[in-house]
C-alpha cells in the first residue's frame, strides 16, 4: 500500500512495515479511527480490509490487539489469523511488548527523567470516555505506569519540550491524562486542557513496538517515522 498523503485526515493512506500470513504491522495516521464506522470518514480497520481482500474485505480476518486514539499516530499490529491474534494480544496482556511514544509539550518537566505512577478512573460522559487522576480505593480505578525521558532543548520550538515516553501499562488514555494531570498537556489535546494548536490530531506518536512473532517466536521491532506535518511545524524529531 503504497503512501500519497499518510497526514491528511481527509484521504488516509496507511504505510505498511511488514506483513506476512499471521500478521500486519502499519503506521496509523493522526485522525483516524482504529476501529469502527465512523459517521464521517473511514476507520484504519476498513481501510486495511479493503487492502487485504478488496473483493470483499468483510470476509477477511483481521483483529486488532491494541489500538491508539483517534488523533495519535504510528505503529500498530494486527492479528491476521485468530491463533496469531490471541498470541499477540497475551503479549500485551502480559507487559512483554516494549512501547516507545514521542510527545510536544509545553514548559520543562522536571525532573528530566522518572516514572509516572498513577491509579486512573474512566467516565463515560455519553461523548466518550473522560479520564482522570483519582485515588488506588476508587471505583474502577486502574493503576498506570509511564517511564519518561525529556529530550535536551532544540528538538522543540521555544516554550516546548520533546518527550520519550515507555509506558507499561495500557490504560484508556494513559499518556494523555498523565501529562495533562502534572501541568504539561500534549499540544492539540484540547480534551485534555491544551490551549496550543497541531496541525493534524495531537503531538503524540507510537515511535516503536517490539515483540516476539506470535508463530516464530522472534524478535520483531519497528519504527514508524514522525508524520511529516511534526517538521513543517518547527519539531525536530531527536535521534534514536
């Protein structure tokens, strides 16, 4: 599937980076859906469909194992077969998938380096799930926890500041709600209290996923490069 325009809400063109007959790894554009009919627009679920089986792409197996929020991008994997599937979701399940994430936010977190430890609760507003900080005895709360790094000045403009982010946890917004809650909301998050314009989505990006082949068993690692629209905006992605 070859790329015209991945940043572009409008007209999304998913890159692969790689498949084989278990399982599909892409790079999700910012603004699209992983799953689901949308109202307006297609999900990353449909558009894979009719790449796989164009004929028709409601008989083709294809299951997601973890998803990103609709205004995130980068890598992501699917199952392609059942068996595959499951495998790769017990992965994720079970803490052994390595996850790397690159925020924009604003100001200087100090210090430059910790852990983020926090206990999460979702609530259902009826226009999607809000989440917040809340204490470990809550009603389903959810413990979530974020290792994190922040880049040397330059990678960001003026008044910013470029994270890495290793989250080992998968909560429902996890990143987000953790950024926001200690002063730094992800740029264009407006959900989550930011008051500063992205142009596509918001300044949060899957970088890497490792994991084991859910058949072979072997180490597979992927990259997904910074959508082109970080650049143009003045962010410098840091090297690895």
């Amino acid at each position: 599937m070859a790329p015209t325009d991945p940043d572009t809400p409008s007209t999304p063109t998913p890159t692969i980076l790689y498949e084989d007959v278990h399982c599909l790894v892409v790079v999700k554009p910012a603004g699209m859906l992983t799953q689901g009919r949308p109202r307006e627009g297609i999900s990353l679920e449909g558009v894979l469909r009719g790449y796989l089986a164009p004929q028709g792409p409601d008989e083709v197996y294809l299951a997601a194992v973890h998803r990103l929020d609709r205004p995130v991008s980068g890598v992501m994997i699917w199952g392609k077969t059942p068996k595959a599937a499951r495998r790769l979701h017990e992965q994720f399940s079970g803490r052994e998938v390595e996850k790397q994430y690159w925020a924009i936010v604003p100001g200087r977190p100090a210090p430059p380096e910790g852990l983020w430890d926090d206990w999460l609760c979702e609530e259902d507003t009826g226009l999607g799930p809000v989440v917040q900080v809340c204490l470990a005895d809550a009603p389903r709360a959810r413990h979530a926890l974020t290792r994190y790094r922040v880049e040397p000045p330059g990678a960001a403009p003026e008044g910013c500041s470029w994270l890495r982010l290793w989250p080992r946890t998968g909560r429902t917004h996890q990143l987000r709600v953790q950024a926001s809650s200690r002063g730094w909301p992800i740029l264009g998050d407006r959900a989550y209290g930011s008051d500063r314009a992205f142009p596509v989505g918001i300044a949060l990006h899957s970088r890497s996923l490792a994991i084991r082949h859910p058949m072979l068993r072997t180490e597979l690692s992927f990259r997904a490069p910074v959508p082109g629209h970080w650049s143009e905006a003045g962010f410098t992605p840091p090297g690895d």
